[in-house]
C-alpha cells in the first residue's frame, strides 16, 4: 500500500523517528506524537483534521524544500503533520508541516462546457468540483498555457480530483521545472521509457533518488520531474523520485477524505487501505455509511502490512448538496450555527474557511464571521439539517447569475426549489424556454423536470436582498459563454472556486 503522494527522504526519516517505542502514540486523539493527514481548513496557528497545531517552532516542508514559511502554504491544500496532540482532542503542536504536491505543469485544455468542469494537465484529466479552491487565479480566468499546481487524488480511472490549485506562471519559463506523480506501465528497459497515465516518459538522462534504474517495475508509484514540456507526448525527465511509504509499522495515524474504494470491512481513503477491526468505533455513523465518494475521518495504527487499522471512524453522509451565496443574516457563537436566506447552518470540525476580501487577515474562522458578511457556502443537508463544508467570504456582489438543478416543482403556487432555496415566480421575471423564447409562468413549469432540468437563474441584490430578473432553461450541456458568464460575475477570487455544475458557486435568491 502507497500513500498518494509520498514524501521522500527526510520525511521518510521523520516517520522513522515518530514510531519510536518509548513514544506515545497519537492520531488526533489516540495519545502521543504521531501524523495527521488532512486538508488545511483554517490558520491562526493552522488546522487540520479538526486540531489547531501551534507552529511558532515548525518545521515546514514544501515539495521537499526545508525551511519554508507558513505564509507558502494555502488553505485547502493537504497536508502531513507530524506532531503532538493534547489530552483536549482539539489543541496540539506541531513538528512538521509538509505539502507536496499531485501535480505542476502547463494547462493544455480547459472544459468550461460540461456540467462537470475541468481542466488537463500533462496527459491528466484535473477534475474541478465544488471544493475545489483556486489561489492566485479564478477558474474563469485561466488560459490554456498557464502553469499551476496541484493539490490533489489521482483516482483509478486516470484523472485527479483537485483540492487547490495555485497559479505559478502565464507560461512555462525556460528551465522551470514541472513534475508530475503516477503509477508507471509500458516499462522499456532497452530504450529506457515508461508510461504514465497516456503519457510516455523518457528515463535516458534521469537522475534516480531513493532508488536505481534496474528497481523500476510496472506498477510503481513515482514521480517524475523535467525542465521542459512535453514535445509529440513524450516527455524527458530529469529526475525519477520513488515514492516511498508514508508510514511504517506502529505509526499513529489520522486522515480525512473521500472514500474511493470499498469491500467488505476493508476500504481506501486518499490510497491508505484501512482495516475496520472488531473494536473500531463509529461516531455518528455506521458501517453501511461508508460507500464511495463518501467523505470520512479516520484514526488507527499502522499494522505489518502497512494498512491503518482504525481504531476510530466518522462517515460524513448527507440527503443532498447545497451551494449558495449571500449575506449572514445572524451568527450564534453558542451553537455554532449561522443563517444565510433564512437558512441555518452549522459547521464541522473540517468546515474549510477561505477569506477573500481586500481586508483578508492571516486568520479567518468561525469565530471572525460577522453579521452582513458576504459568503459562498458550499454544504450538505441530512435530516433537515444543514452543514457547511465551506465557508468563503469576499466581498458583495452586485449583479450576478448562478446555474442549479431545479430540486422540486409546485404548479399550484407556481414555486420552484433550486438548491434548497424556494424561489416563488412571479409576473416581474422574464422566463425563457431552451431556446431563449419568453414563456409563461404556466408554461415554464411545464417544460421543467423535477431532479434532471437546469435553469440559469440571474438577479441582482438590492441591499441585501437578491431580486431574480431571468430563469432560463438550460441542458445539461450548456454553452461556454453561459458558463463563463456565471463564473465572472463578482470578485474573480470568489468566482474562482466554482464546482461542479460550472455554477453552483453563485446560488443565491
């Protein structure tokens, strides 16, 4: 079993040290020093898997460069911490902080068009969703051409699922480096070449880390480094890196994340295989919860097949998804609940928070939401009750248009639901069919289809209050310019985190 995106040499030795045996051991609970693996959600100090680590005397890697500062690491990206954990479950400090990228390369196409956007990068296809966070650039704005990287999951089928993307250059510069991590395949010893993804890589003049030529096999995970792009889909590689495994026997572990494969009492989160035992624990959740694409926090120990046994686990189910965006009406410190369109929400311990106002300070959390604030909320809804899994505050909007799945339909009080917000129709909107005629009211709810049609719906705020102008019916497939027209709208920071169904980021009502 490989970690995805293994950290090789002095973090390999960091590992080494933490599973010592006169240590304790601790996985964000279980007691001791150990690795906690997670997505950056907040800083002030910074969090991550729910426990703000002190970093006043951390040491952060970033891509396998000491010495590096907080202020080089982005919110949303994952991460690796070794460090302590306090008997507070909540609280710790942190030795180690230590990124390393999926991805850094030059775009060569960008989907806009599709309900699921995307865009591709040395041979991969970089799926954009809904938590996808841009720094340094909006989705809207990037070019074919540009170099960024990313922080990510290569899946099985040949693409990677983006956590952030962080803007590097226009364009390649001469000698700049790009590098990319994958299972190798097609291995050709004799003309020294190998395969990633549908990528060719010539080895001829590589430099080898952590391992030499003759160790190469089909099947091994590593990563390769050039100075130049690709030239007829092969690319030359200056270094070869093994990726080493991230853990070793008795090693305390903790981790969040997307489920990706699962059988029996075995199942894989961010390519650890974990072993659910007869004395793991649920919390909040049951072993019929855990299914693919479902999110889960895990915490174990490392076995002798390098799998994490779990000792604890928390599977995040949800009814449905929502996306929208708006002004906090009121904000309860107490519970931890805020209310946006008449709506209350909560948050979780892995709620990611992102502040892209002018004014953004180092620190944003729950704590520093105020009432009047303008935010993008990107959740979930189960039993009635909403959850944040993002938090985005920017700066107010004042035109703008979103793109939802119409969720249900009432002709009787000429009501729709779009992403759980109830939008009442009215003789003041101007309604328009897929071919961009103006119908009724009547009519309009007739051509929709409760779970399957997609409107454009577009407004502008009064205040704090959106008045919608247009609804218009759209396929699944919708055009370029619809698409980037919604993405554009407002601050290109906030717009810059659109998901899935291109749009979604600009829900309001």
């Amino acid at each position: 079993m490989f970690f995805n995106k293994a950290l090789v040499g002095l973090f390999f030795v960091l590992l080494l040290m933490a599973c010592s045996p006169d240590d304790d051991r601790v996985a964000d609970g279980i007691g001791g020093t150990g690795i906690s693996m997670g997505r950056v959600t907040a800083f002030g100090s910074i969090y991550v898997n729910g426990v703000k680590y002190e970093t006043d005397t951390s040491n952060f890697i970033r891509d396998r460069e000491s010495g590096q500062l907080q202020e080089d690491f982005n919110i949303g990206e994952f991460v690796y911490i070794r460090g302590d954990v306090s008997e507070d479950k909540v609280t710790g400090i942190a030795q180690d902080v230590i990124f390393s990228d999926i991805m850094e390369g030059a775009i060569t196409a960008i989907d806009t068009t599709s309900v699921d956007q995307s865009i591709e990068i040395l041979s991969y296809k970089v799926n954009i969703s809904a938590m996808t966070l841009f720094h340094g650039v909006a989705f809207s704005d990037l070019q074919i051409g540009n170099v960024v990287e990313v922080s990510g999951f290569n899946q099985s089928h040949g693409e990677i699922d983006a956590l952030t993307i962080r803007f590097v250059n226009p364009v390649l510069q001469p000698g700049e480096e790009i590098e990319l991590e994958g299972n190798i395949s097609n291995l050709d010893i004799v003309n020294k070449t190998f395969s990633i993804n549908t990528l060719n890589i010539d080895y001829s003049v590589a430099a080898f880390e952590n391992l030499v030529e003759g160790e190469l096999f089909d099947g091994l995970l590593l990563t390769v480094v050039s100075d130049q792009s690709p030239i007829n889909n092969i690319l030359s590689a200056k270094t070869v890196l093994v990726e080493e495994q991230l853990a070793v026997e008795g090693v305390a572990l903790s981790l969040s994340g997307r489920i990706s494969e699962v059988s029996s009492n075995v199942f894989v989160v961010n390519g650890v295989e974990i072993i659910i035992s007869d004395t793991t624990e649920f919390i909040n959740s049951v072993q019929s919860d855990l299914a693919e694409d479902v999110e889960a926090k895990v915490t174990g120990v490392i076995n002798a097949n390098n799998q994490l046994v779990a000792t604890t686990i928390e599977a995040f189910t949800f009814d449905s998804e929502i996306t929208l965006e708006g002004f906090v009406q009121s904000v309860n410190p107490d519970t931890q609940t805020f209310e946006l369109f008449n709506q209350v929400f909560g948050v979780s311990h892995l709620t990611i928070y992102q502040d892209l106002t002018n004014n953004a300070g180092v620190t944003f959390n729950f704590g520093d939401l105020l009432v009047g604030d303008f935010v993008k909320i990107v959740g979930v809804v189960k039993d009635g009750i909403n959850t944040a899994l993002l938090v985005s505050r920017s700066e107010p909007k004042q035109v703008f248009s979103f793109r939802s799945v119409v969720s249900s339909v009432n002709p009787d009080t000429l009501e729709l639901k779009l992403s759980a917000i109830d939008v009442q129709l009215d003789d003041s909107m101007s309604l328009l069919d897929s071919s961009n005629e103006e119908v009724s009211i009547s009519s309009f709810l007739n051509l929709l289809d409760a779970g399957t049609s997609y409107v454009i719906v577009k407004g502008e705020f009064e205040g704090m209050i959106f008045i919608i102008t247009n609804i218009e019916l759209v396929s699944e497939e919708v055009s370029s310019s619809d698409s980037g027209n919604s993405g554009n709208s407002g601050n290109s920071g906030n717009s810059g985190n659109n998901g899935n169904n291109g749009n979604n980021g600009n829900n309001g009502r």
